[in-house]
C-alpha cells in the first residue's frame, strides 16, 4: 500500500511537470514566432523616409522709411463752392429759408412747458375704480 501511494504522489508530480513543460513550450514557440518576424522586418529594406518639409516662406523686405502717404479728403469750403456756382450760372440764397412752425395748439403747449406752468397729474379715476 505504502509503494502504492508513493507511486501515487510521484505520479501527480509527473503531471503537475509535464503540464508546466506544455505551458513552457507553448510560450517558447511563441517567443520564437515574434523573433523569426522581428528578423524579417529588419531584413526587409525601411520605408522610404517622408518628404523633406517645404522651405519656409521667403521674408518680406524690410519696410521703407515711411509708410506711403495717403491723401486726405479736404472739405470743400464755401468760397470754392460759390465759385463752382457762379461759374456754371447758378444763384445761390445766401440765407437760407426755416419754414416757420404751424400755429396751434402745439406752440400753445411748448410756450407752456417753457414757462413752467405745465405738469402732469395723476388720474384720479384709476383709483377710484380699483
């Protein structure tokens, strides 16, 4: 019985090994898979390297001096503008007309609020209504 058991025990040992030697030539095998194809790549020529980048643009020149000048716009004065008219035959009123405001009931409220006789009030049927 003793032999038995001892036969036993080595015999699980014997699978626990040849299990572990599985695992470890299954990972061997697959260590060799990525050598064999980290050699291929370093046999095979590289890409091509990409393209230089564009030259930067040129720089501009240095600018002038002075900035170019620009003219302004001049107003026009009176006098030029008389000379223009009178020299294509055109009268023009030196004293120019207001049309005077309508007489009524406006100017009546105007002349008061000038005077400080106008305010409001409130009204008174608003209250009395709520």
């Amino acid at each position: 019985l003793q032999e038995r058991l001892e036969d036993a025990q080595n015999n699980a040992q014997i699978e626990i090994l040849e299990e572990r030697l599985k695992l470890v030539e299954s990972e061997l095998q697959a260590a060799n898979e990525r050598a064999d194809r980290a050699e291929e790549k370093l046999k095979a020529p590289p890409a091509p390297p990409p393209p230089p980048p564009p030259p930067p643009p040129p720089l501009l020149p240095p600018p002038s001096q002075e900035p170019p000048v620009v003219p302004l716009r001049r107003r026009r004065s009176k006098i030029i503008l008389q000379e223009l008219a009178e020299s294509i035959g055109v009268k023009e009123n030196s004293s120019p007309e207001k049309k005077a405001p309508a007489p009524g009931v406006n100017e009546d409220i105007i002349n008061a609020i000038k005077a400080g006789q106008f305010t409001l009030r409130k009204a008174k049927n608003d209250k009395e209504k709520k």
